[in-house]
C-alpha cells in the first residue's frame, strides 16, 4: 500500500499573530483573488445573515458587501476554530486564499493550545508570516469605516480601541445580538485573553466545519 502525504508550499513555520474585527468584504471573496477553488469566500449583506453577489463592492469601499457573522471563532468537539488574514513568505494571494493552518501557539496563557484557521483574507501591511485572526471587538484597524457601516446603529466607540479592540468580556454586550455571545466571548473564554501570542503554523486540509460556512474549498487541499 503506497501512503500518500501531501506537500504544501509555505506549508509550516513560526508566526505572529494579532486580531481585529474590520467587518469588510474578505479580499478572498473576489474570484480575480483566488486560485483553483469551490467558489470564493462567501459576502454577506449589511446584517451579517443574508449572502450576496461576489461582485458586490466591499462596504469598506463604498459598496454593501460585508463579511458574514459566522466567520467567527468557535469551538466544535474541543477543536478551535476560525479565520484570518495572512501574508505568507513567498506566496502569492491566489496560494493563500482559502488555505487552513493549524497555528499551535507557543507563549502566553494559551501555550500548547491549537487552532484551525481558514484564509480569508490577505494583507499586504502584514510582515512575512503573519496571522492576523478575525476576532470580533479585536479592534478596527486600518479599515475602520466597515463596522461602523454594516451596523449603524452600534456606536462605534462598542468596537473598542482602533488597535486591540475591547478590553473586558462584559464589553461584549454591547455588540450586535449575533456577535455580542461566544463569537465575542471566544476571545475571553477559549483564547484567554491572551495578547497577540506567537504560533508555530502547518498548513492542514481544510475541515468541513470551516468549509461549510465560507463555502471555500482549494482543490489542491
């Protein structure tokens, strides 16, 4: 019997890691920005709930395309899960998007921990190796006209600090019903507050408990 092992280029390494919540249309959500794939990350309406075009202008730039309440962290059967914008050493977007990586994390109050990410994202402003996870009230960031536009009537000042977020669980309430409960409490809970905490990556096939919400699947996984 002949054990195929699969071979990812930039497929395991050391990372940084920090959050954000910026509420924008993922750039792995535009087909130009993917490579051979299912489809390309799923774009929600203003709300979070309802999918749109993947033509549709991401809010962030003038159009209504917003990124979708479940593309959150969540815990199914003790394994973490999420997404997250990268920019890996030496692959272009077309090789990262919709890429998994498991990032097992080495300091903090987390070490030894591990998560299963999804790319949905890509970020030129990011150093090499970079993990920048979606973790909602994890701070705006350099877009931070998309939240306060997908929901107007959340004050802006609910998303905490432009760089960082919130700072407290009991914060979490004043976000919007669907992100205000364990997608906001993940960070507090599951991640232990823990302050942009340094990871070894690999990169991994991409499981159906992520695959079913961004609706992104690489044929080379």
């Amino acid at each position: 019997m002949t054990l195929f092992i699969q071979s990812y280029q930039g497929g395991t390494g050391t990372a940084k890691t920090t959050r954000y919540w910026d509420c924008c249309k993922p750039s792995c959500a535009w087909r130009a920005n993917v490579g051979s794939v299912t489809a390309p990350v799923r774009t929600c309406a203003a709300g979070g709930r309802k999918t749109v075009g993947e033509n549709e202008q991401s809010g962030c730039n003038g159009g209504n395309g917003f990124v979708c309440n479940n593309q959150r962290p969540f815990v199914k059967k003790g394994q973490a899960y999420g997404f997250a914008t990268i920019n890996m050493e030496g692959l272009p977007m077309n090789q990262m998007c919709c890429a998994c990586y498991k990032l097992t994390f080495t300091n903090t109050a987390i070490k030894g921990k591990n998560m299963i990410v999804q790319v949905s994202n890509t970020g030129s402003d990011l150093g090499n190796n970079h993990f920048d996870l979606q973790l909602p009230a994890g701070g705006l960031g350099i877009f931070d006209q998309g939240c306060p536009k997908q929901w107007p009537k959340t004050p802006v000042s609910a998303w905490g600090a432009r760089y960082g977020g919130i700072s407290n669980v009991n914060q979490c309430a004043a976000l919007p019903k669907d992100l205000s409960g364990s997608p906001c409490k993940f960070r507090f809970t599951w991640f232990k507050n823990a302050d942009n905490p340094q990871a070894n990556f690999e990169r991994v096939p991409c499981p159906a408990a992520i695959t079913s919400i961004s609706k992104c699947k690489r044929n080379d996984d």
